[in-house]
C-alpha cells in the first residue's frame, strides 16, 4: 500500500470538546499537543519533556510529536494564540478594580 493511501493514525492523540476547547490532547490526560511542541520548541529533547511530564509514555509521546510534525502549522498558530501575553493581559481584571468588584 502506498504511503499516499495509509491513513495516518495517533494511537495516543484525540479531541475532546470538554478539554482544551477540543483542541488534541494526549488521550486520557489533559496535557495539549500544543504544550509537547511548545517544550520541543524550547529545545527539549524528548528523555527532557518525559522527565517533566513523568506521568506520560514515550509512545504517548512520540505520538503526540508525530501529530505535531504532521500538523505543524495548525499546532504552531494554536501555540502562538495561547502564548499572545497581551490577549492574556486583556482577559485579566486589573487589581485597582477588584476592590469595586468585591465590594
């Protein structure tokens, strides 16, 4: 069969609408493919990112940098949307205005 008809799988990656806005994930966790390429991005190697995230496999994680590799730019604009300091800012009450707030 050729490489062009195999239908790419990730045993260890789904999409969850109740986690991560659907975004995938490694299954049975809740830690983000995004997350595994943001660690790679910083230059982590992979004994690095297992040593942080003991609790996962390295098959669970090779899976999730086979789907980061296949899905790069999705993954890459998702990590960048969740790293945007001043969206985040955005979305936080500034401390002057929690006094009004709890008031």
């Amino acid at each position: 069969m050729t490489s062009a008809l195999q239908a790419k799988t990730y045993p260890y990656v789904d999409c969850d609408p109740e986690i991560a806005d659907g975004k995938p994930i490694i299954a049975g966790t809740r830690i983000t493919v995004r997350s595994i390429a943001g660690y790679y991005q910083m230059g982590m190697n992979t004994d690095e990112i297992l040593t942080t995230l003991a609790h996962l496999t390295p098959s669970q994680l090779h899976s999730a940098l086979a789907y980061y590799f296949d899905h790069q730019v999705e993954v890459d604009s998702d990590l960048a949307a969740s790293s945007d300091v001043e969206f985040w800012k955005s979305q936080v009450t500034p401390r002057s205005n929690l006094k009004s707030l709890n008031s």
